[in-house]
C-alpha cells in the first residue's frame, strides 16, 4: 500500500470508543494506522492517548489546526489586517503544536487565511448543500475576492514566517480550505510556496475539496497534484459532491485513480487521514474500507 491509512478524529470522536485504549485497539482492529488529529465534536485526553499507545503500533502523522467540517477555521485571521483575528489564528497554531507535541508528531497541517471581501457574504461554504452554488454565484465571489487577494497574500505570508520562526522544530503544510474566499487556491499557494521557499512548507491533498472546486468551478483535480505534488505530505480522504463534504469514498466525483497514482510507489508510506462527516453511517466503514483497498489507499 502507498499509503498508512488513518482515521480522521472528527468521526472517531463520535463513533469509536471513548476510553483511549479502547479507542486504539478499535482502530487497529479496523486496519488503521492511528488518527489524524484535529479538533473534533469530543474533546479527546491526548495526555491518556499518548500513554496508552506507547505500547501499541499505533501512530499520529499529523495535527490539524482547525477541523475539516467548519466553515471559517480559527487560522481564517491568518489573512485579516485586524490584530485580533490574528491573534486568534495564531493560538490555533499554538494549540495545534501543543497537541502535537504531546503526541510526539512534528507535522502540523493549516489552512492559510480568507481574503477579506467588501460587504456582507450570503454563502461561502463548498461543503453546504442548501447554498444551492451555481457556477455564476461562486464566480462573482472569486471576482470579490481578487480585489483583496494581494495584501491578505502579503500578511498571510507574514504569519507563516513567524510561525515557522516560532516553531522551527515542526513542519507546516498548506491546505487548501472548503471556504470559496480561502487564500489557498492555485494562484495563491503558488505565490506562498515562492516567497516562502526557504521554509520548506508542503502541501496536504484535500480530496473533497478540491472535487468540489472541479465540479463547480471547472478546476482540474489532477492539476492540483501536478502543480503541487513535489510537496505532498498527506492526504485527506472523503468525497464531495452537491450534497456535501466527508462523504463515502466512492459516493462523489473524487477522482480516485489520479489520486492513487500521485502517492508514492516505494520508500516512505504518505499519510492519509480518511475524513468523514460524523453523519455518516459507521456500519458504512467496511464498505469504505474495502472501496480504498482497491485503490491503493
């Protein structure tokens, strides 16, 4: 396998055990790796998680800050020019270090900002099925948000480097985000991967997302892997469609086979974070399983 599959903390935190040992040993049962950890419905002890899988083989690839299922994730200020917003996306990170470093994980994954628009924002979310998005609508939102793209751009860089100056023992990788107004489309990672390149950020595949961009703005999924695919670090796995995010692999317009054969064939295993909406059905997860073992992921 190309991959080390693990489970996305999001569901986890809904349908596995609570008890930390139970939890493991009910992912390894399972044939996960381990977890992808973000902030999820439950608040989980990663202190007694940590403890309990020192002697299991389990493992903990990355931390997320900022969890997959909302709208505007904490590190949205990392683009603002109000103080205060960004004051917030930085205790995201700092929160997500924390994390990590209990865990023992040194790879921390964030979305990078949203550029801020002028007037009130009706729908910004891919993932929400009553937005009822046409191709129309999210391009008049793209249009508002290239007005201000160059100077969240700026700032966004800012933040990154301080956070990297802040943190030089982690690793950062970029994601891009389900909110149309993210800094994180091609244009925009392109811009930070240049002006950032001393940092050695990567980039972390998020499958749902980018499907959802192809569908409804006519963005090619494999394009984001040939532009970025030097610098992939991990994966997030669930597909998309009109009907929302984190859904079944298999039930959407994921492009599984270019997604397969952008992970590596030999040497180092990438990381990928099966990540599913909490509604999704857990007698669902054989079938999601064995749909990915087909695959190679």
């Amino acid at each position: 396998m190309a991959v080390d599959r693990h489970l996305g903390a999001a569901w986890a935190s809904v349908h596995a055990p609570h008890d930390p040992r139970s939890l493991l040993v009910w992912l390894l049962e399972r044939r996960f790796h381990g977890l992808g950890v973000a902030p999820a419905a439950r608040a989980m002890d990663w202190v007694a998680v940590r403890e309990v899988a020192s002697d299991l083989p389990v493992s903990f690839p990355v931390v997320r800050a900022g969890s997959f299922l909302a709208e505007v994730e904490p590190t949205a200020g990392a683009a603002s020019s109000s103080d205060g917003e960004q004051q917030v996306a930085h205790a995201a990170v700092a929160e997500a270090v924390r994390v990590a470093r209990i865990l023992g994980t040194p790879h921390v994954v964030l979305s990078p900002g949203l550029v801020p628009v002028f007037g009130e924002v009706e729908h910004q979310d891919l993932g929400d099925p009553s937005a009822g998005w046409t191709r129309e609508r999210a391009m008049a939102l793209l249009a508002r948000r290239a007005t201000g793209l160059a100077p969240a751009l700026d700032r966004t860089c800012r933040f990154l480097h301080a956070v990297a100056r802040r943190y030089p023992e982690f690793r950062f990788s970029l994601t891009t985000s389900r909110n149309l107004r993210t800094v994180a489309d091609h244009r925009g990672l392109e811009a930070i991967y240049e002006d950032l390149a001393s940092l050695g950020l990567g980039y972390w595949h998020d499958a749902a997302v980018v499907a959802r961009r192809e569908q409804l703005l006519g963005e090619s999924q494999g394009e984001w892997l040939e532009r970025f695919g030097r610098r992939l670090s991990g994966l997030s796995m669930a597909d998309a469609s009109e009907e929302g995010l984190g859904l079944l692999p298999g039930t959407g317009v994921v492009d599984w086979a270019a997604l397969a054969a952008a992970t590596p064939r030999a040497g180092h295993a990438l990381p990928a974070v099966l990540e599913l909406d909490p509604a999704v059905d857990p007698r669902e997860m054989p079938g999601a399983r064995s749909f990915l073992d087909r695959h190679g992921l």
